[in-house]
C-alpha cells in the first residue's frame, strides 16, 4: 500500500515527516533519503502497532481529499510504501556488552535504521534462511567440546 507522506524543512532543523492518514506518526532525518528511509519504517512500525492493538488500518488517501489540509502548508507530499504485516512484532531482551550496543547504535544510524531493526535485518542478511540455523548450530557444536 502507498500512503502520503508530508516532508517538512525548516530552517536548521532536519526534514520531519508526517502522515495525514496516521496522526501522531512522524519522524525525521538529516538528509531526504534519510528521512525517505525513517519514513517507511516509522509508518510500518506504526501500522504493526495498530494491528497487534487491533485497531483498524486506515484507507491510504487520495491526494485530492488532503488539498485543503492546513498540515500540507509548505510540505511536500510524497508517497511511502509499506506492506502491512500480518505477523504480529514481539519484544525481545538480548546481552550484550556495552561496547557492543555503542558500535550496534553507530552503525544503524548510519544506515538510517532503528537498533532493533538493524540487528534484525544483519542477522537475516547473515544468516538466509536457506541452510543458515545449520551453519549456527554447527558452529555452537564446534565450540561446545573445547
């Protein structure tokens, strides 16, 4: 699905994003792929929100209805895909050596991604689908006799 996104600069600030169809749904980034980027996730995040608290996901609208909207003043709309997610987001607690999580912070937000999102995306990037628990457990028996 695509929803319109609103961009919003002003001066010394990063571009916010809006969503009329999500009030309350925003971000933003320092460059406008960084703030491209932080929109989809911040939109997919917030439909999967919505989903697991049941609430219903709205119709994307149609860029005609949101013309007399006051909050398209000086924006610049643009559209942002999602997929809605049927499967319903899960909090984990992980360990990790405090050093670790610095360096894990670092370089998701160089990617423009949240932690959670990049630990997720680098493990499946890692380890595919196809044949990868195999190599993990194959490495965990390696060690587990030493």
């Amino acid at each position: 699905m695509d929803y319109i996104a609103y961009l919003h600069k002003d001066k010394g600030s990063d571009f916010g994003v809006s969503f009329p169809d999500f009030p309350g749904c925003i971000t933003a980034g320092k460059t406008l792929d960084e703030a491209h980027r932080m929109a989809a996730e911040a939109l997919a995040l917030h439909i999967a929100g919505m989903v697991e608290d049941g609430e219903e996901i709205p119709a994307p609208s149609m860029l005609d209805a949101l013309a007399d909207d006051p909050a398209m003043k000086d924006a610049v709309a643009f559209l942002v895909h999602v997929e809605p997610e049927t499967e319903r987001t899960v909090r984990i607690n992980i360990t990790a050596r405090e050093k670790q999580l610095e360096e894990i912070d670092k370089l998701a937000n160089k990617a423009g991604l949240t932690r959670s999102a990049y630990m997720v995306q680098s493990a499946l990037h890692r380890y595919p689908r196809s044949g990868g628990v195999k190599h993990a457990a194959r490495g965990k028996a390696r060690h587990a006799g030493r």
